[in-house]
C-alpha cells in the first residue's frame, strides 16, 4: 500500500480537511522532511511545487542512518518521535519502504557513573510518560542479546517502539506520493528565495510568486536563506557513518560510555560517530569518511561484538546541523517563510511527524512553540555538540 492509498493511514491521527484548497506553495529542498510536508500539504489540497538542487534525497537524508525510536524522557520530543513512528509504520509497505521493528539499547559502562546514573533518570521519566522502556543490568542485557558484549556495561535502557528503514526509499516514497497527491516535482531545480512577497526565483531568473515559501533543505538552508538577507542560528557540521558486512540482527545501540551508535542493516550493519565540532561549508565539504574514522569506528564494533566477523563494505561523510539549544527551528519565520532545520542528526527520524505539523501551520494551525524559529536572532554565538548524546535524549 502506498501513502495515498488510504486517506485514514495517510494523514494519521491529525487528518487535514481540504483548508489549503487555492493555496500555493513553493517547498525547498527534496529531503524526508520537504517531501512529507509536500505530501500532506497537496492531501490538504494546496497547490505544491517540490524543488530541489538535487534528485530527491540526494542531501542529508540520503546518508542518513534510518535509526528511529521513541526514548526521549523530554515530553514534546518522545510526542514528535512516537508520531514519527507511527507514520512510518503506516507508510512502510512492500511498494514503499521497510521498517523494521528493532530493540533501541543505549547503555553506560562500569566507571561512567555520570552517565549511569543519567540512563537510569531517563528510563524512569519515560515510564512516567507511558513510553515503553525498560532498565537492564549486564547479565539481562545479555541474556536477551548474546551478541552484544555486555561483561562492561552500568546499566541500559532498552526502548521497544523503535526500528530502522531505508531514509533515501522513504524520501522517494514520500515525494512520489506527493506528486500522486497533485504536487509538481522539480528536481535538478536550484532556486534562490526571496520575502516580502514570498516568492522563488527560478534557474532562468524567472521569479514565481507563492503564498508560502517552505525552507526544509538542510545544510544549504542557511546560505538558501542568506541570499535574501534572513539569518538563522543553526550551523552545518560534518558527521561519519559506514557499513560492514555482519550477521547481525539486533538491538540498535548507542554505547554512550564511547559515543557510537550501531544498527542492523541489510548488508550487516551501519555504525556512526565521527562528528566534526567545527561549522562546515556545504558546498565545499568532503563526502568521503576518513581513513582513520573507519579503522576506529570498525575496532570499537568489533570490541562490542567479539563472535561476529566484521567487515568494511563502505563509509561516508554527511551533513548535519545545529542550533545554540539543540531544539531546531521548525515554523514561520517571517511572513510565508517557513523553515525546519537544525535536527542536530534527528531530522529524518522525525521527519513524518515534523512534515505533518509544519504543514498544518502553513495551513493555518499553531506551530511547535519550542521549535520556533523566531526565538533567535539568527546571529547567535555557539558550539556545536554532538547530537547522539545522553542529553539530546531527556
């Protein structure tokens, strides 16, 4: 079954009416995050044009890691992510994406009391929120997952509503049901934005004038921005990811103890880390992953599943981005300018349910008050952090 199919599944709880009858809108940038606010916003009835550089995922969300789960002791967060969950359960289908339901373990080792002691704070918040999450010891951890190394583990968290898909299938899916939905795609289109009125304007100088104008091009949405004088606070940072081949079939993990991350994957697995704490420019920086970043990465999978033969398939270097609170800018910016950027590498785990709410406000409803784009002045000083942190979870 595919998107829209079935206008029950398709929209979710928060089903549209056809309020954007009559309405235009231009939506920058192909991404999970672009082509699921196209998709709602042409179910609602908008008129939608798709734009890219691009083809269709051809950004971040093409090197994303497809790791999506509920474990946020924060209200607002553990709310978008068990929305996001739902949509790609929803979506998931043999003529779209997978989504495969996994375990999401992260765990602190012995000596690492801080972080213990945060696991066991988080879990106990989730349970209070009604999120599935339990804590475990080293010997039920690996009793459940003989694979993973546990001997060293504090303590862990386990979380149940939690899997992994294919980012650039359901991207593709999503925009293809856009298009099934009435929007127009313009990939291999870069175009420049413009305010006041909101308009894009086109590779031949051409300008079309829109009632909205929706930002959702990642690293680029700064510079996109830029252009027309609009400043935001977010920052593109360089982060790594491989995959290697492995017969692995669960949990997800993040060792936070050693800050990776890992998952299943249909070639074996795919492990990340390597984020780059310096501002990065994205039309300059380096797609492939360092030679140094796979010889560790691959040494600390090997540690945290001795039994299994691990080996290098490939690596890359993406894009991801920042904000000074590690919350991003998702809403109005100025007057029919929309935005949702700075994830801080969540962006496409929540971009089923980001792309919903950002196109309800364009039509009209109340934005994520915690995410508005507006609480900067866009000129703000600050240091990116990693975003897989215990911290980003609370």
């Amino acid at each position: 079954m595919t998107p829209e199919d079935d206008p029950d599944i398709a929209v979710g709880a928060n089903a549209f009416t056809q309020s954007g009858t009559g309405l235009e809108v231009a939506v920058v940038g192909a991404g999970a995050v672009g082509a699921t606010t196209a998709y709602d916003l042409a179910r609602a009835g908008a008129d939608v044009t798709l734009y890219d550089a691009g083809e269709v995922a051809s950004g971040a969300s093409g090197r994303a890691a497809g790791i999506c789960y509920n474990a946020f002791a924060g209200s607002l967060d553990a709310e978008i992510a068990g929305e996001a969950i739902e949509r790609f359960r929803a979506f998931s289908g043999d003529d779209t994406f997978p989504f495969v339901e996994c375990p999401y373990v992260w765990f602190a080792r012995d000596g690492d009391s801080n972080r213990a002691e945060a696991i066991r704070e988080q879990v106990r918040q989730m349970q209070e929120r009604g999120i599935v999450a339990l804590e475990a010891d080293a010997d039920s951890l690996a009793e459940r997952f003989p694979t993973l190394r546990t001997d060293d583990v504090a303590v862990a968290g386990i979380a149940g509503a939690a899997g992994y898909t294919d980012p650039r299938r359901y991207t593709a899916s999503l925009a293809a049901a856009a298009t099934g939905a009435g929007a127009t795609l313009e990939a291999n289109t870069p175009v420049e934005v413009r305010t006041d009125p909101s308009r894009v304007v086109l590779p031949d100088g051409a300008g079309r004038e829109v009632d909205a104008v929706v930002v959702t091009a990642g690293a680029h949405t700064k510079s996109l921005l830029d252009d027309d004088g609009v400043s935001i606070a977010m920052k593109p940072y360089r982060v790594q990811a491989l995959v290697a081949s492995a017969d692995l079939e669960e949990p997800m993990w993040y060792d936070a103890s050693d800050e990776f991350y890992v998952r299943p994957h249909p070639d074996g697995l795919l492990a990340g880390d390597g984020t780059e704490f310096v501002e990065a420019d994205p039309d300059s920086v380096d797609r492939s992953a360092d030679g140094e970043f796979t010889e560790d990465i691959l040494a600390r999978v090997e540690t945290r599943l001795p039994d299994l033969e691990i080996e290098l398939e490939r690596a890359w270097a993406g894009l991801c981005t920042a904000t000074p609170d590690r919350d991003p800018l998702v809403g109005e910016l100025e007057n029919g300018l929309y935005v949702a950027t700075g994830f801080h590498g969540h962006g496409f785990m929540r971009a089923p349910a980001i792309g919903e709410r950002l196109a309800e406000q364009v039509l009209g409803d109340d934005g994520i008050d915690a995410f508005d784009p507006t609480r900067f002045d866009g000129d703000e000083s600050f240091d990116i952090v990693d975003g897989m942190t215990l911290d980003s979870e609370q």
